[in-house]
C-alpha cells in the first residue's frame, strides 16, 4: 500500500467537563494508531482521579484491534491531567512532546518548588520531538511542526492529511488560543500559525478544545487549513501580527486562570504521573499562594 493511498482515520472524544478533545488517529482497522491528549478526569473538590474517559479510548482501540505506536501531547496542558501513563499501561505506546517541554519544567519547578530529584531535562516522557522530526503511524507518514506561543512548547502534530493543532488556533468561530500563561507570547503564536496556515488548504484540522460560542451550537473538533484561512475571527488572512497581538493582549487580560491548571500543570510536566507519595503513602499536589 502506496503511503500516499492511505487516507488518515481520525476518531474524536470528548470531555465535556475541561471542552477538550482526544483522538485516536490510525492508519486502518487493525492497523496503528497514535492517541493524542488524552484526558484523566479530576474533580477538584474531592481530589479524586477517574479513568472514565480514557477507558472510552482503551475500548475503541481494542474494538478497532489497533496497536498503539504513540500517544502524544500537543502542550503541557493547564485545563485538564493527562491520561498518558493510563494509556500506556493499558495498551502500549511511547509518550511524546515537544523538547521545549523543558522550559516549561524550569518555569514550574520554581513555581511549585518541587522536590530536588525532579528533572528539568524532559526525561520523564520516553521521547521529545523537534521541530520537522518526522516518523510514522504504521502507514501513515506524520511530521512535527513547532507551534508556540501559547505555551513555549506547543507542537502541532500533522499525521497524514490531519493537523493536530493543540492550544494554537480554536474553531473558526472562536479563534486562537490564550497567551498570557508563563513563557506565553502573543506575536509567537501569530508566527505559529502562520506556519499552520501554509499548509495546503485542504489539510484536516482538529482542535484540542471548543468553547462553543452560542448555546445552539455543539462542539465542533474538525475544520480545514482552508476555512480558518478565510474565517478564524482573529487570524483570517489579512491580519496582521500587531493587529493580532492588541487584541489577544487585551482579550487576555480579562481571562481568569482555568480552573484546574494547578493540579494540571503539575502532573502534566511530570507526563501524567503523579508527584511522589509522602511519607505516609499518599500522593499531595501543592497550591502556590498569590504566585500564579
Ligand atoms: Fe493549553
């Protein structure tokens, strides 16, 4: 089979709870797949983890006889935990993200003042990507494209016609996503997304979130290159970077913080894992008073 005959298949979850989307993106039935941000449920006000959603992933690659090659993340997420490890228990694969994940470790480690054995080297995932680093999906031929902006180490996932875009742009009704976290740049995600955009127009584009933006519609994971070229409110063409960074800087400074990126944040630079046990056999996430 011709890699170019092979069109990428694409299956969407969602958690309705954190308005994020997972995938698994295969190559054929029986085939290989990569899963990419997947979602730990966490309710904040008991502290517990569920598997719930991801066992929603686990049953459709088992049911698909699927092996998985790769589940990887887009960004170190501030909204939701990472199902990963979850993932990978249960079904193999290796964890990836981007290299610049490390100074997303550096900014944190500071912030939540974690313990002396954590390691800013990225060396709690099993691979970090470059940018342009190519490999593959069983068939399907994927290449990595360096997307930051929203946090410094986005990247954006393109496997086969498919473009996973992470916190870069939204649906076209919505837009692009915020830049005010640390290490965030507005002008970088205007030359990320010009990156994106150079894609050619047919290109499939799937979002990590959708906040829809009037009651009627539903969330929506999937658009074209085409389409947020001609729509996406703050960057159709013809909009300029100091355009786009006016109005992102002043959208961003009305944003409250999301509601889990404390707990997020923490586990998901750890890829997933939770922090270390105290000494009485349970596992603590920290809350930096007055510093985020
Ligand atoms: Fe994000």
């Amino acid at each position: 089979m011709s890699i170019s005959a092979v069109r990428t298949q694409v299956q969407s979850f969602l958690d309705r709870d954190t308005e994020t989307w997972s995938y698994v993106v295969y190559d054929r039935e029986g085939g290989a797949a990569a899963v990419v941000d997947a979602v730990l449920n966490y309710d904040a006000a008991s502290g517990r983890t569920s598997t719930e959603g991801a066992e929603e992933i686990v049953a459709f690659v088992r049911e698909k006889k699927l092996t998985v090659e790769w589940i990887l993340e887009t960004h170190a997420h501030a909204d939701h935990l990472s199902a990963a490890p979850f993932i990978r228990e249960q079904l193999g694969g290796k964890i990836g993200i981007g290299n610049q994940i490390c100074q997303v470790q550096k900014i944190f480690r500071e912030v939540f003042n974690l313990e002396k054995e954590f390691l800013v080297d990225g060396s709690q995932f099993d691979h970090l990507f470059g940018d342009g680093e190519t490999f593959s999906v069983g068939d399907l031929e994927a290449r990595v494209i360096y997307a930051p902006g929203h946090t410094p180490a986005d990247m954006a996932w393109l496997i086969g016609d498919a473009l996973f875009v992470g916190d870069t742009l939204f649906m076209p009704d919505v837009g692009s996503a915020r830049c005010d976290f640390p290490g965030g740049d507005a002008a970088t995600l205007y030359r990320s997304v010009q990156k994106l955009l150079a894609l050619p127009e047919e290109t499939r584009m799937f979002m990590c979130h959708d906040y829809p933006p009037s009651d009627g519609r539903e969330h929506q994971c999937e658009t074209t290159v085409g389409d947020q070229k001609r729509e996406n409110i703050h960057l159709h063409d013809g909009i300029s970077e100091a355009e786009f960074v006016a109005m992102r800087s002043e959208r961003d400074a009305t944003l409250a913080m999301p509601r889990l990126i404390i707990p997020s944040i923490q586990v998901n630079i750890r890829a997933g894992e939770m922090p270390p046990a105290e000494d009485n056999g349970t596992v603590y996430l920290k809350v930096p008073i007055n510093a985020l």
